[in-house]
C-alpha cells in the first residue's frame, strides 16, 4: 500500500495528466491547506472542435468506485474545511505561483480535452472517462483524509502532554515557594548565632597562641642570633635561621587571621641584611673565589635555595638570584672600569695595554675559579665576557664624550678596539673556551665612533704634517742667502735632505694607517696630496719672494743660481718619488693635481734661472747686429763665453731636468738673437753684405750648436737651425725668387708672421715693395701649415718693429 505522500498512478494521455495537475493543485497547493470537495455537477466548456461547439459532462462520486470515507459531523467538517472565495472550487492562493500554477493546470486541461473530443467518434468513450477520473478523485479524497486523521491524532497527543508539563510546572514551583521560606528562616537563625562565631575565633587564636607562645618568647634571641650569623659571614647557617623564623611567622600568620604580631618586625630588616651579605659576597666573587671560596659558595647556595621558597604570606619575592647576577655584573664594571681607572690626557695606551693584559687573564680566572663556585646555568664565563665587553663599550662611550683626542690616542684606540681586542692576543685567544666569544655583541666601536676617531685623527694629522712641512720649507729657505753653495751629493749633483723629508713625513703617515682601516688610509692619502699641493705652493711662492728679493736687491744672494738650480733638483726628487704616494688601491689620476703643481714649480724656476741669464746676455746682443758683427765674431764670442760661464753650475743639475733647462737656455739665446735682429739695426748696402751677412748667420749657428753640444744639448733639440734658415733668405741673390724662400722658411716655422718677414726683408736692405708684397702674399698662399710635432715656439715669442709710418703726402707716390 502506498504511502499518503505518494502520487496515484499518472494517467496515459497528456490529457489525462493535465486533469490530473488542476485536481492536485485544487485539491492542495503548496500552502498545505485541502480543498472543499467538488458539489454533484460540474460544467466544462470545450472550444476548438469542428464538430462539437460545446462539451458539458458530469463528474460524480460513484459509490462503487472506492469506500466511503468515515462519517464525520458538519461542525468538524467545517472547522478542517477553509473558506473558499465565492466562485471558486479551489482555496485562494497565498502567494502569485499558486494562481499561476492553477491557470497554467486549467488551460493544459482545456487543451487536452480540446484534442481528444475533437472528433465525433470520441464522443462514445466519455463515460469511461468519467468513471475513471471519478475512482481517482475518491482515491485521492481518501488518501487525504487519512493524512488529516494522522495529523488530528498526533496534535491531540502534543495537547495532552503540554497539560501534563503544565501540571508539574506548577507543582515545582509551589515546592520552591516552600524552600524559600524555609531559607530565609534559617539566615535569621543564622545572624543571632554571629557573636557565638566570634568567640569560637578568639578562642581558635588565643588556643594557637597559648601553643606558640613559648615560641615566640624566643624570636627576639633567634633575630639577634641570626644578625650575629651575618655579621660573621655564616650566610648558610644565617639563611637557616631565618627561614625557621619566616615559617614561625607563616604558622601564626593563618591561625590569626593575617594579625602580624610585633615580635616579627624586626624580620624584614634581618632579610634584607643577609641579602646584602650575599649580594656583597657576589659582588666580589673573583677576590673570593682566590681567598675564600666557601664563602662564595654558600652566597651561591643562599640565594639558589631562597629561588625556590614558596610563602602564604602576602610579601613580594626577594629575588636574590637576580640580585646576585647584578652584583656579579657591577664588581666586574667596578673592578676594570670604575672612575678612578678611567685613563687621563696621554694615558690611553697605556691603560688600553693594561686591559689587553688583564681580560683574558680575568675569563680564564673566571672559567678556572668563579665557574665552580657558582651553578652551572650562571654561565659565568659567557657572562664574564659579556660584562667584560659592554663594561669597555661604556667607559669608550665616555672617553669618546669627554674631551677630544690626541691624534696618537685617537689612532691607539681605533687599531685596539679593531684589530687587537677581537685578535688572539685577547677575547680571539685559543685559549679562551667558545663561551667567552663576543664577536656576535655590538661593536666597541660604533660606525659613528669610528667616523668621530678617523676625523680626529685626521685633522691633527693634517695640522701636524702641515707644521712639519713648513718648518722643512723654512730651514731650506733659510738656506738661500749663505754664503757657500749649496751642499752636493757624492755625484756632485746639489742636494738637500728636504725633498726625503716631505715624502718620508707623508708616506711613513699613509703606510701606518694601513694598520687600522681602509678607509682611515684613504682619508690620510687625500690629505697627504692636498699638503704635498699646499706645500707646491707654499715653496713656489717663496722662490717668487727669494727672486723678487734679489732683483729688488733687499737680500742679495751670493749664490742666486745655483740655489735656484738646487730647487730645480728638489723638484726633480719629488716628482721621482712621488709615486711612493700612490699605492695599488688608489685610483689612476689621484696624483694628477700634484703632478701638475710639480710641473708649474719646474717652469717657474727655470723662468727664474732663464732671466738672469738674460739679465747678462742682454746688453751683449745690444749691439747685434751691426757692422762690427759683419766683420768680427767678437761679438757672439762673447755671448758664448758668458753663456758658457752661466751654464757651467747646470752639470750639478740631475737630468732629465739638465736637459729642459739647457734647451730652454739654447732657445732663450736664439731668441734674443732673432730680437736683435728683428730691431733693424743693420740694412746691407750691397750683395757683400749681403753675404757677410749670411756667412755670418751660418757662422753663429754654428757657434751655438758647438757651444751647447759641450755643455751636452742634444742637436735634434736645438734651435740655432732657425739662422740658417735665415741666412738662405738673406743669401738669395735674385729678390724675384723670395717669394719661395719665404714659403719655405713658413713651412720650417709656422709661427713667423709678416711682421717678422718684413724685418728680415728690410735687412737685406735691396727689395723693392712690390717685391715685398709677393714675398709677403706668399705667406698665405697655400694651405695654413701644421706646426711640426715636438716643435716649440720661435717667432711668436719674438716682438716684431712697428713698420713706420708713410712720410709721403696725400697727392705723392711713394717709392
């Protein structure tokens, strides 16, 4: 049998299936409620059919289609029946879907029942129809009944145990009521029995004290036993004493109700003294630990003992455990970096040295002596060395606020805290176990200690190698105006200990920072080169004064030049031996502004020894040229010989400095001959001349080349070439033809200008001016020539003569 949830069995046609959906829906949506049952008739109109305009048909229970459901009265009858709308076989909807549902059923019927009676011949099969639906709606109808039935019987049963709860709801709370009564008579019962429980409590009290008293009556001996015990350091025996007193106290603490009783005032002091004693006892343990050991022990065992002690009493925890650490920490603090072991101006090496000696001699003290005495789990050698350390690291924090360092100091402390507190002679030693390893603790030395340190230590460097430098400049200076000549190494070369100096004082102050840091060696060599520079200075600025001093003549030298040419060597000295300066780590080019102060101090001496060799070669070529120097080499002979004299102290000169200065010496010669005769002093009155002239010029270069071949010029370096060049220009016999000698003599020497081209033509004394405008527009024919690699400056150094002015007037021709 099937269940009353169960659907009837579905109908084969769709129309079947559709009347059956718009009983369903009528007979009890999704609101749950059931539909009053269909009166005797019902009428359907059909639509659609040809034949059949309308269709009506009767649906009737038929009594032997199913059994009668039970007979139930109209009054129940209509209390399970709701109320349908007037019109309407089926109960009003509750929500849109159930209406829609219900139109969606009827039109699907209407259309089913559309199809099949659209044929006459159906017609015949209506009754079967009928009698069909007519069973499954009693089926239906019955099966919804007994659903209802089942529903009735279990609200009954719910509504009978809902009164039996309702029953002994009330018969709880009457027994409530009666133990609430019965309560507040036993609370008054219980307040007249109060002045009864305070006298069993004094009586409780005055039975403990009457059994402790004999106890008690000795406390204040015990207390007076037990100072006696701390004062002679029995800390252990002390400790037992005052625990029996402190559980005499708990004992009579609880019974009193918390009452604190005077004979016990005097315990906390008592406590607090052995716990002076024992931190006292720490604070010394490495004196102990060599003299008296027990002591140190039972100090140890005191405060291990108290970490455990429990009390009833509502007293703070004495936590003599961390007191001891403490005292453990300070004694060591106080021992090695107390005030009066801080260092003075000047002490610090010493001091620093004296901490080398004495902290690795301390932990392993430590790990020999204090590590027994103490528990195990004090890690004394970790905790040696961590005080140690942070003791250090504070008194440098100090030292490094306090007044600033010497320079010595200030380098002293940054190679200690660097290299040799982290090294094997003291916190790295083998010796020491891995527990005294402090290398993961903040650094000594902080990056901004360090900066503070290398800056001193830099500034007093710089002020230092700067008076130094000075007072070496000063004592050479001084020098200058002896009266003997200036001192000669066993070479014969002048020499001076000055230049050694500089360089030693600089180097030696590069070399020894490499002991600390890479960074103090790079501060110390940019310092190095800008005094080395500022020393260029300095000592050119007095060899400006030295010169100006003798010229003026305030302080004649003996000795003016070979002191100049002893500066040229100490320049030479310092450039050889500046390298020295510039280690593999520095850049290529650090040395660049040095180098060029070296080279500006070289040509300013040899500007200074090249005019006073012009101060006597100038009144020589006075009178050069002239017709005496036409016919006599007097004239240049002597030029040579005092040239020669001038040149004769270059030989103490080391090279390559020997050879600048003797070519410079060889050009300035040349030079104030191609002056002398660029002043048209001399015009040739005729070809001998002419020729005498020539001759002359080749003589004179050739004088000159011998004369500073002896003195050990170089030819290709020489520039007395230059005159022979000359002297084709003054041997050409055909004037027509100076154009090309004047080209020539352009290609030779790019520097010679019209000016210069025009004295020389004026020399020959027999070219007339249109010869001279083709001589002269030959000098810019052609391309502009490119001076000759190597070559020096000849006629730009040379001024030429103004050409004069025309005497002719304005209407006149001039010849």
């Amino acid at each position: 049998m099937s269940q009353w949830w169960e659907y009837p069995a579905l109908p084969r046609g769709p129309g079947e299936r559709a009347i059956l959906k718009a009983k369903a829906i009528c007979g009890g949506g999704r609101t749950g409620r059931l539909a009053k049952p269909a009166g005797p008739r019902r009428s359907l109109q059909l639509r659609g059919a040809p034949t059949l305009r309308a269709l009506t048909w009767t649906f009737a229970p038929t009594p032997t289609s199913a059994p009668a459901p039970p007979a139930m009265d109209s009054a129940a009858r209509d209390r399970m029946q709701p109320a349908l709308p007037p019109g309407s076989s089926c109960p009003g909807p509750e929500w849109p879907e159930q209406e829609r549902a219900e139109q969606l059923a009827r039109g699907a019927a209407l259309k089913w029942a559309s199809g099949i009676f659209y044929r006459p011949e159906q017609l015949a099969r209506l009754g079967q129809y009928r009698s069909r639906e007519v069973q499954r709606t009693c089926s239906l109808e019955a099966r919804i009944k007994s659903v209802v039935q089942s529903y009735l019987e279990g609200v009954k049963t719910g509504v009978r145990q809902l009164a039996w709860a309702l029953e002994a709801v009330q018969g709880a709370r009457e027994a409530l009521g009666q133990a609430h009564a019965l309560l507040q008579g036993m609370a008054e019962a219980a307040q007249t029995l109060e002045p009864l429980r305070e006298q069993v409590v004094q009586h409780k009290q005055l039975q403990a004290m009457s059994q402790l008293l004999p106890r008690l009556r000795a406390v204040p001996a015990a207390l007076a036993h037990t100072q006696t015990l701390i004062d002679a350091q029995r800390l252990l025996e002390a400790y037992v004493s005052l625990r029996e007193l402190e559980q005499l106290q708990e004992e009579t603490w609880a019974p009193l109700g918390g009452l604190e009783l005077p004979v016990f005032e005097g315990l906390g002091p008592l406590a607090e003294a052995l716990g002076q004693a024992v931190e006292a006892a720490a604070g010394a343990a490495g004196r102990l630990a060599r003299e008296d050991p027990a002591l140190l022990v039972a100090a140890m065992r005191v405060a291990e003992v108290d970490a455990g002690r429990t009390t009833s009493l509502e007293q703070a925890a004495r936590d003599w455990r961390q007191r001891c650490l403490r005292a453990l920490q300070e004694g060591l603090e106080r021992i090695h970096f107390g005030t009066p072991l801080q260092p003075g101006p000047g002490a610090l090496a010493g001091w620093l040295e004296a901490l080398r000696v004495a902290l690795p001699a301390e932990l392993a003290a430590a790990e020999a002596l204090v590590a027994p005495c103490c528990p195990p789990h004090y890690n004394v050698v970790r905790l040696w060395a961590h005080t140690l350390h942070s003791g250090l690291r504070h008194c440098l924090q100090q030292l490094l606020e306090g007044p600033q360092l010497e320079a010595a100091d200030a380098f002293t402390l940054l190679h200690w805290a660097l290299h040799v507190y982290l090294g094997p002679e003291m916190m790295g030693s083998l010796e020491l176990g891995p527990e005294a390893d402090v290398s993961d603790l903040e650094p000594l030395l902080t990056l901004e200690n360090i900066e503070q340190l290398e800056t001193i230590f830099v500034a007093k460097v710089q002020a230092s190698v700067a008076q130094w430098l000075q007072k070496a400049l000063d004592g050479d200076v001084a020098e200058w105006g002896r009266e003997q000549e200036p001192d000669t190494d066993p070479s014969g070369f002048y020499h001076s200990p000055m230049p050694a100096i500089v360089l030693q004082i600089l180097e030696e102050n590069i070399r020894v920072t490499r002991m600390v840091s890479e960074s103090l060696q790079r501060r110390v060599h940019g310092m190095a080169l800008s005094e080395l520079s500022a020393f260029l200075r300095s000592f050119s600025d007095a060899l400006i004064r030295f010169s100006r001093d003798h010229l003026r003549g305030e302080a004649t030298a003996p000795h003016y030049v070979p002191y100049l040419l002893a500066t040229l060597n100490h320049q030479s000295a310092l450039s050889s031996s500046v390298s020295v300066l510039q280690p593999d780590w520095v850049a290529p080019g650090a040395l660049a502004p040095v180098e060029a102060a070296l080279d500006e101090l070289q040509r300013r001496i040899c500007r200074l020894v090249l005019e006073a060799l012009l101060a006597e070669l100038q009144p020589l070529f006075a009178a050069l040229p002239s017709r005496r120097w036409l016919s006599s080499p007097e004239l240049l002979d002597d030029v040579c010989e005092r040239t020669a004299s001038f040149c004769q102290d270059f030989r103490h000169v080391r090279d390559p400095a020997v050879q600048l200065l003797l070519a410079e010496a060889e050009r300035t010669v040349v030079l104030q001959y191609l002056r002398a005769l660029m002043q048209g002093r001399l015009v040739c009155r005729g070809a001998d001349e002419r020729t005498q002239a020539a001759e002359r010029l080749r003589h004179d270069a050739a004088q000159l080349r011998e004369l500073f071949l002896g003195l050990g010029l170089e030819e290709s370096v020489q520039c007395a070439p230059v005159l022979l060049a000359l002297r084709e220009l003054l041997n050409l016999r055909d004037p027509t033809l100076l154009g090309l000698e004047v080209a020539g003599l352009r290609q030779q020497f790019p520097d010679v200008s019209e000016d210069h081209v025009s004295a020389l033509l004026d020399l020959r004394g027999d070219v007339s001016r249109e010869q001279r405008l083709a001589a002269l527009s030959s000098l810019q024919a052609g391309p502009q020539p490119s001076p000759p690699a190597g070559g020096r400056a000849l006629f730009s150094l040379v001024p030429a003569p103004a050409p004069p002015l025309s005497s002719c007037l304005p209407s006149g021709s001039c010849a």
